[in-house]
C-alpha cells in the first residue's frame, strides 16, 4: 500500500493507480462457484437455509482460517491486566525501592509492550482476511442477482421491481460483505467474556458472582431488544425498498410529471413513504439505544456489583485488585459490546439473505418451454418450419389466460402479417414465440436465431454503432447497407460525432422515429433466421415507412422469415400472409386479400383513406420521398450541427463528477446545518459529560484504593500532589482502635456507586441523542435533494443516468441515514476516551507530555497520509458502484431484447467488469484502512509502555501512589484500541460524509423557475389562441438550434394538425410551449399572453398533452387517470369510455374495476392501451390547449379515427396540437402545418393546400394516395 498512498499525497488517485484483484477476487468466478453450489444446496434444503449452507460450502473454509488468529489475539488481551497486576503488587510492597524491585517492573513494561504489539498483528491480519472473504461474498451475491434477471419469468419480473434489485446490489450484497469482520464475535466474545469471568473470579472471588447476576438478568432483556430489532430493521428496509422503487419510477416518468406540473405532488407522495421510512428509522434507534444502554452500560453495573460485593464480605479494595479487576471489567467491556454488534450484523444478514433469497428463487422461464426438432420429412426439408405453434394458450401470469386457442405456423423465407386492434394480443404472440410468456397447454418450435425489435425500442447507453452492432463483429459492407435500409445514414452524416455519438440512457437525446430505426437496425445486422419485428413503423412518417417496408424489410430482408406486427394494414400486400388476432385468438389468417375480404370493416378505414400502398408503390415513394419534403434526417429533439463538427459533443452522458482533495469545509457545514447548531452542541456535551461521569467513577476507585494502602503502617509517609485536589484525607480515613486508619468503605462504596449510576444513565442519554441528531440530519438532506431533481430541468436527466441518481436516494442515502449514526457515535465516543486517557496519564506522569508530543507528531503524519488517500479511494468506490446500478437498470428494460439475441453471457460480462472495478476500490480502501490500523496500533503500543515505564520510575518511592499508577497505566492500555478507533472513526466519519457530499451535489443543482412571478388570472387560457412569434430553440446550450424562426398563429378552439419527416421539429414545438427548454429568442403568446413571464407551475397546470412515449404508474387505473383523486369515479369512467377502454377494465380476468392493478411502466398492458389511457388523462383535464404528440401512433386507424372523432366532439371550444405521422389522422384538422428542419414549412387550410400541387403538404398526400 505504500506506493498507493504516497501517490494518493501527490496528486489524485484514479482506477489505474490501484492494486489489481487476484483471480479469487474476481466476479465471475465467484459468481460461478457459489451459483453452482447454491443450485445443489437448494434441491434438499427449504427456505433462505438453502443459501446459507451455500455461502459457507463456498467461503466457510477462508472464513475459519483466520480462527486461530482471533483466538490468540484475544487470549494475549488478557496477558497485559496479568501483568499490571504483578506491577502494581511490586508498588504496594514498597519493591521499588530495590535495585530488584525496578528491574522486574522494567521487564514488566517490556512484556506489556511485547504482547499488546503481538496482539495487534494478529487482529489486523484477522480483519484483513476476514473483509477479503466478505467482498467475496459481495461480489458473488451481487453476481448471481445480475444473471437471475435473465432467468426470470414474466410473473418473477412483475413481482420484483427495479428499485428493489438497485437495494439489494447496492445496500443488501454490501451488508455481508462489511458483518463479514464482526460474526466471529459470535463465539469470540462469548469466550472472552467466559475467561474474563474466571479471572475475575480468581481475583474477587466469589462476589464475581453479584456482577454475573446483572449479566445473566439482562440477557433476556437484551434478547427481547433484538427481536424487536430484527422485525424493525426488516420493515425499515420494506420501507427503503418501497421509497428506492417509487424515486425509480419518478424518475422514470419525470417529463410527464414536468409536462402535468405534478412535481409537488409525487414529491408528496415520496416524502410520505420517506416519513414512514424516518418513523422507522427513530423507532429502531431507540431500540438501538436501549441496546447500548443494556450492553455498554453493562460493564459499569458488573464492576459496581462486583466492588460492593467484595466490599460488604469484608475485604479491602487494595490497587493491584482494584485495577486488575478494572482492566479485566474493560476487557470484559469489549465483548460485550460486541456481542450486541454480532447480532446486529447477524440480523442484517439475515435480512439480506432473506430478502436476497426470494429473488434468486423467483419463477423462471419454463426450461422445457420449447419442444424439440423432431425428424424432418422430404417437405420439411424443402420448405422448413422456423416457428410452430400448436394448441397454444399462453398468459403473462398463472391465472389469467392472454392468448388461447393458437395455431400458428411460420415456413422459411415466409413474410406474415400481424394485425389486430388494440390489446388483441399481438405483441402478446411475439412474447409467446420468444418463450416470455407462462404457456398453459400446446407445443412451441422455434427454430434458428431470432433478431428482435420490439415495439418500444430499446437503446442502450452506448455509441450508435455499438447499439447496431450489439455486440458482433463490424462488417462494414452489412453495416452500410443495414444503415441504408433503415434509413439512418443520413441521421449519422447529421449526428455531432457520427456513428460514434454517444446516445444518452434509454435514447434520450433520440427521436422516437429514430429509436425505433436504430432499434430494426440492430435486427437487420444480426443475420439472423427469423427476424420479430413490432410495430416498427408506428413511430415514423409515411416517407420513412416507405422506405423502411421497401429497402428494408421487403428489400435486405427479402428471402428470410420475417413476422411484422403492424396497425400499418397498407402495407399488407408485402406479406405472403396476414394473420388477424381479436381477444386473444386467431380469428383469420392467410394471403392479404382474402384476410381482407373477411373483415373488410376493419380495413374499411384504410380503403377510404386510399393509402393502401403495394411493394411497387413503396419503393417508387422511397426514391420520391428524398424530394417530396426537405430532407431532414436529424434529431426530432434536437436539430444537429453540420457535419464539419463531427467531433463535438458526440458525448451525451457526462462523466461522474468526482471531488478532490479534503472534503470542502462547505460540507462539514452543511451536515452541521442539517443537524441544527443546538442539536450539536447538545450531542457534543452529551459525549463529553458522559465521558466525565466514567472517568470521576474511575478517579474514585483509584482514591479508595489508594487509601486502602494508606490506611496500612507505612514504612515513610509521602503526600501526592493530586490529593490537594481531594481536601483533607482525614475527611476519609477514621482512626480504630489499634491506631491506624482504615478506609471508610461504606463511604467510598456510597459515591462510587453514585458516579457508576449516573454514567449509566449518560450513556443512553447520548446514544438517543446521536441517534435523533443523525435522523434528523438526514431527513433535511433527503428533503433538499429531492426537491432539487424534481425541479431539476429535463436536460439533467438528459446527461445523467438513472442509476446515478438512484444510487444517491439508495446507498447514499443509506449511509446518510444509518452508517453516520455509528460513526458519529464511535468517533465522539473515541475522542472522548482518547482526551480522557491523555488528561489522567499526563496528570500522574507529567513527562509523559514529551512521549506525548513525539506520538502526536508522528501519528499526524501518518493520518495524513492516510486520509488524503483514504478520501478518494471512498470516492472512487462510490463512482464505481454507479456503472454498476446503472447496468443493472438498462438491462432490467432491456430484458426481452437481450434474451432474443442471446446475448446473456455479454451483459454478464459487462456486469463482471462494472462489479470487478467496485470490488478494486473496496478492496484497496479496505487494505487501506489495515495500514492504518498497523500503524496506529504500534504508536498506541509504544504510548502505553511509555506510560507504565515513566509511571514506575516516577513514583517508585510511593506505595500510596499505586492506586494512580493502577488508574494510569489501566487507562494507557486503552489508548491503542482508543487511538485506532479513533482515527478509523474519523475516517470513517469522512467516508460516511462523502456520501454527504453526493447528496449535497444535487442538493445544490440548477432548478427551474417554478414560483416565478408573473401568473395570469384564474380564468386563462381563456379561448386558447397560440402564436408562435420568430421562436428560435435549442436542448442544450452546447447544441444547435432545434427551432429556427419559427413564427405562426392559430385561433381559440382551432384544431392544428402538425406533420413533416422524422427529425422535422414537430415534437419540439410542444417542448417549446411547455418551457421544457427555455427558449434562445423569440415568444410564444397564449391568449396575448407570454409565457415566458408566467410561473411554470401556472403554465403546465393549465394545459394539457399526451406525449409521444406513454408513461404509466404502478397502481390502479384510477391512480393512472387521476393520480391525486381531483375527479369523481363517474367521471374517470367517462374518460375511459370515451377512449374505448371501459370494456377492458370491467371484463379483465380478476378486475375491481376501477382499482385493478397496472404493472410497473404500464407493462402489464399494451402499448397502443398505455396510449389510450394517457389519452383518458389528458381529457379528465379539460384544458383549453391540448398538445397530442403522436398520441394514437400504437392503436389500429379504426381506434384512431374513432379517437379523432372523440377529441373534436369533447374538445370542441378547445385548440388542439396533433402533432402525427399518419396524415389521415390530421386530414379534418382546421389547419395543418408542416415543419422542416426546424423551420415552419408552410401552413394552411388543409384543402386549400392539397389543392396547390406545389405545396409541400400536397406531395406528402399525393405520396400516400391521399389526393385521389
């Protein structure tokens, strides 16, 4: 570690400067083996038993290894108070005084100091082994969580949430990797205490005895304390789980929050489930109060019981007893301290593995779900079957039946047409081909690779080529002519840093046209055998469909077995079949026109429309399309730079910001202003006074026993400067009748018992006090942070990834909340005894202050050396765990993608290395802190030979002074536990406010304007008039302008239908009215007024949209339509049948109607239904402008004209924004709009524009047939 640490002083360390894991370290192979073993262990053992057993197969062996270690450090614990007693026996019998007498106490000192510096080395290798096996265990179990999300069911996904696996990695794995240094206490501190006892026996004889009474009456008391905190600590992280997974969903959903002004509310609703947490949180500290008092008061009560016991049967309390007994009473105190820290960290294992344990036993994807190949015959050979479905009845849970009656069968180089309207069951079939849906009866065959796209495009935080490749080779001939296929070439000449642009966390800075092609692309280059396409036409204009259905899907994957779910029914005259789904069944299926011919109503629409288009017309519209309209092929969100900037800001995700050097002085002040000025000054005085109340106990006892030997015929007489502190002696001796004095026991028993009562009672008073100053801390810093990202604007969460932030509300936060209660206790209850051991031994040895000022100067340099480093290897294992989550995340909604591509064993691998670098930190910080212990525990071992050494030379002519000498060297032996704890409470202290620290850097981020002044009167908008005036916009201030001059006006109540190719800035201009960016230049008008001198939250609040991405809520329906309960059942009825969905929620299998329950992400529905139901929302608003943005993109066009034809009757006083790829969806708009590279293309009367041919809204039409 020297090396680490002596660069840590000179500059600040990175990942590079640390030491490499070896191979045992390492994730997978931990991860291998204990899975392996834990697969075995479970087949005979019930329960979260099964994992124990698995864990010690697996690590039990390096586990007990360090047992002889502990032993003999702990045995050698006793050797010292052994040999203070033969030193403090020499004093009393006035020894000193021959030349004999100093030499033996000289090699007394030389003992003490030769086994407290042997005991240390053994303790610091056993800590050292024993935190190496704990991140082994770590590693392992966050491993095996990883790689059990890609063996999870449908219904194994629904029932564990995002929120909940960020815990269980992040707080849950960490548990037992730090209970790992502290189980062995569990039979250590049992023996310890046993021994102590038998010493204790031997030296007091049977009046041990009173003070093992006090133990054994608090051990059932103790055991009722731990109960309660088991039970407690298992709620509070119910409850953590609980917050984790509705922050996630927050976050998830942030600009539909922002676009519905609902900040304050979802902050409400997290800062009730944080108000649980915190009741909680006190109530379990009391409880962890009430076991400090019971354990570190313990020892007081022992020692007090034991004293008056062999005081009343008649003995004198002389020094070598009384401070032996006091040694062995402190020994003694630190087993049973740590008795409640073993079951403490027992019952946090426990809890982890109990929570860890469900998971990893979650339901699976049926392995016998596909049926083996059987023999082929002549036929079979010629034409292949690729997918095959017989007498299938599939549903996403046990108990509700989704799809039924299935018969479906797929040859090789087959084009088969999906359709259906909304919740018919299509996305459903794929799911059913791909094996993710629970299958009840019937037979699956899947033959070959599958390349998937699903309906809502996945996109990983990567380049977009990585997000093509997924993980193959480049060939750049495919490459090229996939981009070209799809489309994308283009978008990537436009892109900042080409191909290579970094896109953001789930796309972020993509189009939904763009995701989506991005997503077909990744299908096209796998080459695979059979290509599950859904619905990847929803998201894209006419033009792009076009191409996409004639260059790609019916052009590069010509010949290869390709099944497309669509509502785009104009395009079935590419497919060999179509099938058609209603309820879950195929209710037809064969060749295009007889499909058609069969339910022709529900191609009505399309056949009025005129926009049937066959292969022919595709591919003529393709080579048009380029022409028809600007061609514009950037980002729909942000228009990019040309392409002469291709390398700047091709990086979209910033890099964690990693502080430097000593925490800040700002955040040791912001945790104090967090905790209150009063509150800590109250918490500093509690330790101190607390401290005092032990030592006076302590000074008393070194009085009475020093009075003891007073009271006995001296050979010569010599008065103690101290005793002029304590008045006259004569108060405190009494002469007998033989004429010598003799103690007043009685006396000093009164006042000792006294001291030891009132210290008792001090320690739990600081412990609750500690305890309700850190709670109270962190509550403030928790409500500061999530106020600051909830009003953070959208581009934060454009450059920030999920995991990141997640990781400050969980792990962060954990620490925050618990670990800062320990370590501000240890380290106040550390400083205390350090200046408690250094006034008593200072004031019997005053030489001891150059010892003294020799061990401060060293001790400094070396804490200096150690916290510099310490500082960043903390940081740098807090930066390093949000890769970690941050993967965990991306792939828990990517999950489907990944196990259609097989690409399991990548992302396993990528979670290795995420997790490999989290372990490196931890393990170097970890050694770190050995170092250090090394280190401080020699120093503290020198201060105490020192200290006895000095003590002896110095008052060698005194006998009397044996009592000080004993309350000295008793307090030295201390120094070097003191010491040690002191610095690694410090440092610890530092690590625990590095947290802070995170939660402080987005405590302090910009906001928007939300309380801005400036709102209008109650009854706008009035008429709901819009007028863009020369606006001009940009995403972020480094971008180019994604709206460039925009100016038009529209009436109150207008209806404005807004179209133009992907990338055109269609989306942008309802980005722009909600002030989701606030604009470069310009002004938009509502009703006259400017919304840019309005409050946000005024604005927002008064209008109304349905964005382009549907986003739902776990809860109810009902919650869905009407999060905070604004609107009456009757009314959310009426929204739901006014967008077709009433039907659904009073017929689904097990509904409550209004309160049947919808998944995490509306995943439990479709997309075209999630669409629908947002639609519900927006018309519970009845706001005078409503913004539609691609809202009926995933429902079918019979839906869609229905829907169309909703909105103008129940919207008819209202202006409303449609902005839509599909033109028959705007056609009776009363204007139409047609944006180009940012820019208005033009705007008109909708006839009035088809009428002039030169219009660009013409040849859109007369593109898609829709001027015949």
């Amino acid at each position: 570690m020297n090396p680490l640490l002596r660069k840590g002083l000179r500059k600040q360390i990175d990942d590079s400067d640390l030491s490499a894991l070896l191979g045992l370290d390492r994730a997978k192979e931990n991860g291998d083996e204990l899975w392996a073993t834990w697969q075995r262990e479970r087949q005979g053992t019930e329960g979260s038993l099964s994992l124990w057993k698995a864990i010690g197969k697996v690590y039990g062996p390096s586990f007990c290894f360090v047992i002889p270690h502990r032993m003999a450090g702990d045995l050698l614990t006793f050797v010292s108070p052994l040999l203070l007693q033969q030193l403090l026996q020499l004093i009393e019998n006035g020894e000193m005084a021959e030349r004999g007498g100093m030499i033996d106490a000289v090699l007394l000192t030389l003992c003490i100091l030769f086994c407290k510096l042997t005991e240390s080395i053994l303790i610091q290798n056993y800590f050292h082994q024993c935190f190496r096996v704990g991140w082994r265990v770590r590693t392992a179990t966050a491993t095996m969580v990883y790689r059990k999300i890609f063996r999870l069911s449908t219904r194994g996904l629904h029932l564990f949430k995002t929120g909940q696996l960020v815990d269980l990695v992040s707080i849950d794995a960490v548990r037992l990797c730090v209970a790992a240094g502290y189980l062995h206490y569990a039979w250590s501190a049992p023996m310890m205490a046993i021994i102590a006892i038998i010493l204790l026996y031997n030296l007091l004889g049977s009046s041990v005895f009173a003070g093992l009474f006090i133990m054994i009456v608090l051990l059932p008391i103790n055991t009722y304390v731990i109960k309660k905190m088991q039970l407690l600590n298992n709620k509070l992280m119910e409850a953590k789980d609980r917050r984790t997974e509705s922050m996630d969903e927050v976050l998830h959903a942030i600009r539909v929050i922002k676009l519905f002004a609902w900040e304050d509310s979802f902050m409400d609703k997290v800062q009730k489930l944080r108000e649980k947490e915190m009741l909680l949180l006190r109530t379990e500290g009391v409880w962890a109060v009430a076991s400090s008092f019971v354990w570190i008061g313990s020892p007081l009560l022992v020692s007090l019981a034991s004293f008056a016991a062999f005081t009343w049967s008649g003995n004198e309390l002389k020094p070598h007893i009384a401070f032996t007994a006091l040694s062995l009473f402190n020994v003694l105190r630190m087993p049973l301290f740590a008795i409640p820290q073993a079951i403490n960290f027992f019952i946090a294992c426990k809890t982890a593995i109990g929570r860890i344990h469900p998971f990893l036993c979650a339901d699976e994807v049926d392995p016998c779900y596909f049926e083996e190949e059987l023999g082929a015959s002549d036929e079979e050979e010629k034409h292949p079957t690729v997918v095959s479905i017989k007498g299938g009845e599939f549903s996403w849970c046990k108990s509700k039946r989704t799809l039924h009656e299935i018969d479906f069968e797929v040859k090789q180089g087959e084009f088969v047409m999906i359709c259906g309207s909304v919740g018919s069951g299509k996305t459903s079939l794929l799911a059913a081909i791909l094996g993710g849906m629970l299958k009840k009866e019937g037979t699956v065959r899947l033959k070959g690779s599958v390349g998937y796209s699903p309906q809502e495009a996945w996109i990983m935080n990567a380049t977009l080529r990585d997000n093509v490749l997924f993980g193959k080779e480049l060939k750049l001939d495919v490459y090229d002519s996939v981009l070209k296929a799809c489309s994308l070439d283009k978008d990537i000449e436009m892109l900042p840093g080409g191909d290579a642009t970094e896109i953001g966390e789930k796309g972020i800075n993509l189009s939904g046209g763009q995701k989506a092609r991005i997503a077909l692309a990744r299908a096209c280059y796998s080459q695979a055998d059979l290509y599950l396409l859904d619905d990847p036409l929803s998201a894209v204009d006419v033009h792009v469909g076009n191409h996409i259905m004639s260059q790609c899907i019916g052009g590069l994957l010509a010949g290869k077995t390709r099944i497309l779910v669509t509502h785009q029914v104009q395009y079935a005259g590419f497919a060999d079949r179509v099938v058609f789904l209603e309820k879950g069944r195929i209710i037809a299926a064969g060749r295009p026109e007889e499909v058609r011919a069969a339910h022709s109503s529900w191609f009505q629409v399309k056949r009025k429309s005129g926009e049937d288009v066959d292969a022919a017309d595709a591919k003529g519209d393709a080579g048009e399309g380029a022409t028809a309209v600007d061609s514009e092929a950037g980002d729909e969100k942000e228009t990019p730079p040309s392409k002469g900037a291709e390398t700047k800001n091709s990086q979209t995700i910033q890099a964690e910001k990693r502080e430097e050097g000593a925490l800040k002085r700002k955040i040791w002040k912001a945790y104090a202003n967090a905790m209150g000025l009063k509150m800590l000054i109250f918490l500093t005085s509690s330790y101190l006074i607390s401290q005092a109340l032990q030592s006076a106990s302590d000074f008393w006892l070194s009085i009475w026993s020093s009075a003891v030997i007073a009271s006995e015929p001296p050979a010569s007489r010599r008065s103690h400067g101290l005793w002029l502190l304590l008045g006259s002696e004569h108060s405190l001796l009494e002469v007998t009748g033989e004429g010598r004095m003799a103690a007043d026991s009685a006396y000093y028993l009164m006042v000792y018992s006294l001291l030891s009562l009132i210290a008792i009672v001090g320690i739990g008073a600081r412990a609750l006090v500690v305890n309700f100053a850190v709670i109270r801390a962190a509550n403030r810093l928790h409500s500061r942070m999530l106020r600051c990202i909830v009003h953070s604007p959208v581009r934060f969460f454009d450059t920030t990834p999920m995991g990141r932030i997640l990781n400050r509300f969980g792990a962060d936060q954990y620490a925050a909340d618990k670990e800062m209660r320990e370590s501000l206790g240890q380290l106040l209850q550390t400083m205390m005894k350090v200046l408690q051991v250094i006034v008593v031994v200072m004031l019997v040895t005053p030489t001891f202050a150059v010892i003294f000022l020799l061990v401060v100067l060293v001790y400094y340099r070396i804490q200096r050396v150690y916290r510099q480093s310490s500082r960043e290897l903390k940081r740098l294992e807090s930066v390093s765990k949000s890769p970690l989550l941050a993967n965990l995340r991306e792939s828990m909604g990517g999950i489907d993608t990944i196990r259609a591509f097989k690409m399991q064993a990548t992302f396993e691998e990528t979670s290795d290395r995420c997790n490999d670098a989290y372990t490196r930190a931890y393990a170097n910080s970890n050694t770190a802190n050995r170092w250090l212990g090394v280190r401080l525990e020699f120093l503290g071992n020198m201060s105490v030979f020192f200290a006895a050494l000095l003590a002896v030379l110095q008052s060698a002519q005194d006998r009397t002074s044996a009592g000080l000498i004993g309350l000295s060297i008793t307090y030295a032996l201390e120094v070097t536990h003191a010491l040690n704890w002191f610095i690694r409470g410090f440092s610890q202290l530092e690590t625990n406010l590095v947290s802070v620290e995170r939660i402080d850097e987005y405590s302090v981020l910009e906001t928007e304007p939300i309380d801005e002044e400036g709102t209008p009167q109650p009854a706008w908008p009035s008429s709901g008039a819009v007028e863009f005036d020369n606006v001009e916009m940009r995403y972020r201030p480094e971008l180019e302008l994604s709206l460039r001059g925009v100016t038009f006006a529209i009436g109150g109540g207008e209806k404005l239908g807004v179209v133009g190719r992907t990338g055109a800035g269609k989306s942008s201009l309802a980005v722009a009215i909600f002030r989701i960016c606030e604009l470069s230049s310009g002004r938009i008008l509502i009703d006259g007024v400017d919304t840019s001198t309005m409050s946000l939250r005024e604005l927002r609040s008064k209008l109304a949209i349905i964005p382009q991405d549907p986003v739902l809520f776990s809860g109810s329906i009902r919650y869905n339509v009407d999060p905070f309960q604004e609107y009456s059942d009757g009314e959310v009825w009426e929204a739901l049948r006014k967008v077709h969905l009433d039907e659904y929620v009073r017929h689904s299998e097990g509904s409550e109607g209004l309160e049947l329950q919808v998944a995490s992400g509306g995943s439990s529905l479709s997309v075209g239904q999630r669409q629908l139901l947002c639609l519900a929302r927006a018309l519970m608003r009845r706001s005078k402008v409503m913004v539609m943005d691609e809202a009926t993109a995933n429902v079918d066009l019979k839906t869609d004209e229905e829907i169309q034809e909703i909105i103008r009757e129940n919207l008819q006083g209202s202006t409303v924004i449609t902005v839509a790829h599909r033109l028959n969806t705007v056609m009776k708009s009363d204007k139409i709009l047609v944006m180009s590279a940012g820019k208005v293309g033009e705007i008109g009367d909708p006839g009035e524009l088809i009428a002039n041919e030169d219009s660009l809204f013409s040849r859109l039409c007369k593109d898609t047939k829709l001027n015949k």
